[in-house]
C-alpha cells in the first residue's frame, strides 16, 4: 500500500522525538531542517515511488486533486508542510522565533490580602530550554512549531489511512 511514504512518516517521528529532546539552539534549527524536508518528502514519496502501483495511483492521484481543490480545508499541507519545506530548503528562510529565550507576555491577577481588591498587572516570562519554539507568522501562528509538526504528522496518517481505506473497497 502507501508502504514508502509510512516509512518515511516513522522517521518524521523520530525526528519529532529529537526535536522535543533538543536544548541547544543550533541543534534544534539543524533537526527542524531534516523534520521538514522529511514531512514534505511523505508527498514525494507517494506519488512517485508508492502510486508506481496502478490501483494506488488513482487514489493518490485523487487525494492530490482534492488537496488542491479544498486548500482550506487541507492548509497544513499548502500553509505548513509546503510552504515551510519551500522556505527552509530554497531560500534558508525560517518561520521559529530565532533566539534562545522566548519572550512571553502574559496577565497576572493580583489580590490585595486587605482590601481583596483585584487587578491584573502585565508580566513578561522569560522561557529558556528550547521548551517553547513558536511559529512567528502563517499556519498556527505563536504555536510552539513541535505542536504544528505533531498536527501534520496526524495530517498524514489520516491522508494515508484514507487513500490505503480507498484501495481497499
């Protein structure tokens, strides 16, 4: 069935799992690289190794039609898994916050023990580690981009869960 293009999605897992574990900055961008043209190679894969066979080349081959003709619906393919394969692999251009601590803004609420009175007062977190990584503009964008790949992972398993389902009948 899609037997190339799952192999290929058992990697992009691994390559998840390395990206969730890595700390360093420089690290951390170098696996991004590798999980991205990786997920987009998923695509490749089927249409031109996985659809050389005939009954599941017209189920790809509709699968791709449908894609384009419900983009919205299919966005983490054209909006994601596209066009950040596009802008890594041809133009070296990344869409992650790009500095070791991310800054994130957020609204405390603060009570007064004598008054109960309550306000809420503006605080800026400092988040290191690499914990957070999020997506500065486009699909999902201030989703940390470990979330979104997770999303095009599920993405893929259904396309091809549903192609293989297709084949079948």
């Amino acid at each position: 069935m899609t037997r190339t293009a799952r192999a290929v999605l058992e990697d992009c897992k691994l390559a998840l799992s390395l990206l969730e574990n890595e700390k360093d900055l420089a690290t951390w961008r170098v696996h991004w690289v590798g999980a991205v043209a990786l997920i987009r190679a998923v695509g490749h894969v089927l249409i031109k190794v996985d659809a050389k066979d005939a009954s599941l080349k017209v189920a790809v081959d509709g699968s791709y039609s449908r894609w384009k003709r419900q983009r919205s619906q299919n966005a983490i393919f054209w909006d994601f898994i596209n066009q950040e394969r596009n802008s890594i692999l041809k133009e070296y251009i990344f869409n992650f916050h790009p500095l070791d601590e991310v800054e994130v803004a957020v609204i405390l609420t603060v009570q007064n023990s004598e008054t109960g009175k309550q306000k809420q007062v503006p605080h800026i977190v400092p988040i290191g580690e690499n914990i957070y990584r999020p997506i500065l503009d486009g699909y999902r964008e201030g989703g940390d981009a470990r979330d979104v790949y997770q999303d095009a992972l599920d993405w893929w398993e259904s396309q091809l869960s549903d192609i293989e389902s297709e084949v079948k009948l």
